[in-house]
C-alpha cells in the first residue's frame, strides 16, 4: 500500500516549469565539469528529521500527520514506517539516506533488545536497499536523547555511560557496516560541558579521544572501511561542544592522532552558531583535506538557535558549491539534508516540497559555480591580488630563502612598501549577482 498515492516519481521538468513537484534544475544525469550531476550532489535524506520528526516544539504538542504510524513504539511500526521512507525516497530521486540507530528502531528494555530491535528493522532497510538502489550514505549512534547520557557519553563523568555508548557504537558499526554504509559520523551530542566548576575538561576530552580511537579499532577488526566524520558543532544542547567548529575539531584530531580516520561533516547551521559562514567553514576544512561531507541546512538569522530548515538561499548553495567544487567534490561523502519541515508544515506533502526546494537549490548553485569557476574571473582576481608572493621578496620568503635578515636588508634599501592595490569586495559582491 502506498503512503503517498498522489504523488508520482518527481521529474526533472526544467527552468520553465510552474509544477513545485517538479525539478527545475536538478536534471541528476546532465553533466558538470566531467560528472553528472547525481555523483556531484549525491543527496541524502535523513531519517530522525524527515520520518521522526513530530513538530513537537518546547511549548506545544506534536503536529506531524504521519497516516502511516500506528502510534505505538514496536518494531512492526519501525518496519513499516522503513517502507514508507523507502518509498519517499524513491519517488523524490534521492540516492543516499542516513541513520541513527534510535530513528530506526525503538530502544529495547535492555541493550540486548535494543539490538535485536535494531537487527530486525535492519535486515527490512537491506531489502528495501536492494528492491530501490537507495544506499546508506551514514550511520550514527544517538549518545545524547537517553537520559542515561545526561552527563555525556564518552565525556561522562560516569564511566559505565562510557561503556554503555561503546555498546551502541560497536553494533551501529556493525549494522552501517552490513547496510553498505559509505560513511560514519559522530556528533558529539552531550560532549560537552554546562559548567566547568564540575567539569575536568582535560580528562573528558581525553576519554572522547579514546571513544574515537576505539571506533578506529574496531572498524578495522571487522572491516568496515567507511569514511569517519566528525560534525562540529558549537553549542546546544551544552553550553559548549567540545567539537565546538572545524578549527576546534582538527586541533582535537591533530591532538589525539585520529586525522588518518576522521574527516569533518559540515553543517550550515552550526556553522553560524558558531559565529562562522559555511562557507568559512567548508574552505576551512577543505584547505587542510579535512572536508568530507555536509549536513545541508540553514538557520533563521532571527532566530539564535539550531532550526535545522531547508536551505533554499541560492546565494547560499552556490558559495557552498564553489568550495565544495574547488576540494574536488565530496564523495564518498554528500549533500545530506539535516533539515526539517517547520512545525506548521504538518501534511506528507510538505516532505516532498522541502526535498524538493533543497535539491534544487543545490542543482543550481552547483550550476552557477560551474559557470563561475568556467569563467575563472574571482580566481584571477585572487591570483592577481597575492602576486606579491610569486616573485621577488614574496617568493623569497615562501622559499625560505629570506630570513629576518635579509627582511631588514631588503626594507632598509627599499625604505617604504609598494602600493597597496584595494581590495573591491563591492565590485566582487556586484560580479556575484551576474551569475545569479
Ligand atoms: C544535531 C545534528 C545531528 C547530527 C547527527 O544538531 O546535526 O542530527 O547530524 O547526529
Ligand atoms: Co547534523
């Protein structure tokens, strides 16, 4: 039985299109800069936002009409609800899915039924993997909804919290392993702090180091050779992650030798909690090889916290796009829509629709960054701006050839700089429209 009798397989109708359950620039096989545009993108749907998502908000009840759900938390309304996002996902056209093992399948009484309500509902998602040819682009664990994380879980205080998300772990492995998963993120939900008067920030960071570096371990036992990602994100719902933004997770992989495993999944919105662009953030990670894969969301800049809405600002999606273009492309990675619909948009349709927005705006700011990058005038002004550095002193002191000494030598002779050129962010801002 379908869920979604009215709608039919989305298509690519082009620009000119009025339908808005139609594509109107992603056209997944249309080729861009030598691949198709469903190899560039590689969109994924999420499960918690999109299939468990209530609209339950901190002052009112769910809203969510889900005709689908029959209300309880057994593992036959898992299976059933997994159909379903099977079916929604090959009617919008979406290649990639991910997972935590919570959204999946319900918790059990104890660990061991938790397992088994994970292996059932697991072995539904692999035959609804190979009956649609929709594969898993991550899993992850939940460490953070239980109330037995209240304190964290490899940052805990308690060192059976520790033992216990090892549990967790160690099986999600196992299940993205047998799924095909390309990817593995941790997000640290509760590693973090409310309070450093009770806090031993060195031991806490310590023990998440170890947490990773058993993941590691274990990954390779069983040969799961899936990219590991870690999500920065600054704050929320501590005061403060410790995987506070892609500088501060770096340093912590630097720190704790686990750069080999790991790369980062970025996310818009955490981006901008933690007082960044994205497109900071993605540059950031992409210069130092760090970039794997991103949540694509946005927030609202009215308001201050992580509401996770579909990104629909082309703006946005092309400066993702350029980065994301310039590092050589995600893969094995993607574009995962973090997001949800708003508490307000309580229909099944309103899941296509926001599907439907975000991959498009992603076709077309991957389009225009094509168009921009072919044109190549932002990078010859970049190459122009720093051609200092290609001769001369510049080239000298990339060298190593200049020291302090020679500095002083050259400056003394040539007593004052050459001329500062402007910088033209106003002419740069107006170029970027063209493209739009
Ligand atoms: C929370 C968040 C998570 C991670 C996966 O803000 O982004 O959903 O993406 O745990
Ligand atoms: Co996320």
């Amino acid at each position: 039985m379908s869920a979604f009798p009215e709608i039919s397989k989305i298509q690519y109708e082009g620009p000119e299109t009025k339908n808005p359950l139609a594509y109107r620039w992603y056209n997944e096989d249309e080729v861009i800069e030598g691949q198709t545009m469903k190899d560039h993108l590689r969109f994924s749907v999420v499960y918690w936002h999109t299939f468990r998502g209530s609209g339950l908000d901190p002052f009112g009840a769910p809203t969510m009409v889900r005709p689908w759900e029959d209300g309880t938390d057994s593992v036959e309304n898992a299976i059933n609800r997994a159909r379903v996002a099977f079916e929604f996902m090959e009617k919008l056209g979406a290649p990639y899915y991910a997972f935590h093992d919570r959204d999946v399948a319900p918790e059990g009484a104890t660990l061991a039924e938790s397992n088994q309500n994970f292996d059932a509902v697991a072995a539904v998602l692999k035959e609804e993997q190979e009956r649609t040819g929709v594969k898993l682009l991550w899993g992850t664990a939940n460490l953070f909804s239980h109330p037995r994380y209240l304190h964290g879980a490899s940052t805990s205080c308690n060192a059976d919290a520790f033992a216990y998300a090892a549990c967790q772990v160690k099986k999600c492995l196992e299940v993205t392993k047998e799924l095909g998963g390309v990817n593995y993120v941790f997000w640290g939900g509760r590693e973090g702090y409310q309070n450093l008067l009770n806090t031993d920030m060195k031991r806490e960071l310590d023990h998440m180091a170890t947490f990773m570096h058993l993941a590691v371990d274990y990954a390779k036992q069983i040969g799961f050779t899936g990219q590991f990602l870690i999500e920065p994100k600054p704050k929320e719902p501590t005061k403060h992650q410790y995987d506070s933004d892609a500088a501060a997770c770096i340093n912590f992989l630097r720190a704790y030798d686990l750069t080999d495993a790991f790369k980062l999944n970025v996310e818009t919105n955490h981006a901008t909690l933690a007082g960044h662009t994205m497109m900071h953030e993605l540059e950031y990670s992409g210069m130092q090889d760090m970039l794997g894969s991103i949540d694509a969301n946005t927030g609202d800049l009215m308001l201050g916290w992580d509401t996770d809405q579909f990104p629909t600002n082309i703006y946005l999606t092309t400066e993702c796009m350029l980065s994301i273009l310039k590092f050589g492309g995600l893969a094995p990675g993607g574009v995962n829509f973090d997001a949800k619909v708003r508490r307000e948009s309580f229909e099944p349709m309103d899941l296509f629709h926001a599907h439907v927005g975000g991959m498009d705006a992603f076709a077309r700011g991957l389009k225009i960054a094509a168009a921009i990058r072919a044109d190549g005038e932002f990078d010859g002004f970049v190459k122009e701006r720093y051609s200092s550095w290609d001769r001369g002193v510049g080239a000298d002191i990339e060298s190593g050839a200049a020291k302090f000494t020679e500095l002083e030598n050259y400056m003394l002779e040539k007593s004052e700089i050459s001329q500062n050129v402007s910088g033209r962010q106003e002419m740069l801002e107006h170029l970027m429209n063209r493209y739009l």
